[in-house]
C-alpha cells in the first residue's frame, strides 16, 4: 500500500480487485480442490472427518472478513454450543467454493459448521 497507493484508492475499489482475482483462480486456478482429501484435522484430539470443502476458517471472533459471520446465525445450533468470544472454543468453519465466500460477505449464507473445541490442528 505504502509503494503504491494508487492501486489501494478505496474499500470498494480493493474488494472489486478480491472479486476479480477470486474468480480468476476460482475458475482456472482451483488449488485448493479436494482440500478435505489432503489432510486431517484434529480438534480436542480427535480426528474430524471433513465435508466436501476448499477452504477452512477457525474463528474465535463472532466475525471475519469485514463483519462476515461463516459461523451463521442460526437459531438453532444442534450439536454445537452457540458461540462466544469469551466461550474458551475455536469454531471451525469449512467452505466449499468460492461461491460459497461471497454468499457469506454477502450475509446471503453460512459456512459448513464443522467442529467446535479448544484445540485445533491439522496434519
């Protein structure tokens, strides 16, 4: 931003840039595809069989990514508490595509709720 301020005019002119460049990669540059086949991931020790996802988010912020919430607001949490900042637990979010990324700025919809837990980590 420093070297070239021209190009970091506006939020608006930033988050048209992220558009253009998610569609870009979302299209043509798929590196992330088949996410949940490459790794595992553990939570409080166990191992968390993961959904059909490109992308995980661990939170432990209501928000992210401008007042984002993948978490959702659902009324109803089923097997999971619903979350605080001051709760001790990371929630752990997957996303599928990069759809999926703008449905969720877009407040339209959620994340796949996951996992909920103290500790997180992947191998």
């Amino acid at each position: 931003r420093d070297a070239n301020p021209e190009k970091f005019s506006s939020r608006l002119f930033n988050k048209t840039q992220y558009v253009k460049i998610g569609l870009q990669k979302a299209f043509f540059e798929r590196t992330c595809k088949d996410l949940w086949k490459r790794i595992e991931l553990e939570v409080d020790g166990k191992v968390i069989e993961l959904p059909n996802i490109e992308g995980i988010v661990v939170l432990n912020l209501l928000s992210w990514g401008s007042g984002a919430n993948p978490w959702g607001t659902a009324k109803e949490e089923g097997q999971f508490q619903k979350p605080t900042h001051y709760d001790g637990l990371l929630e752990v979010v997957g996303i599928s595509d990069v759809s999926r990324l703008g449905l969720i700025q877009s407040k339209l919809s959620a994340g796949i709720r996951i996992a909920q837990g103290g500790s997180v980590s992947d191998f």
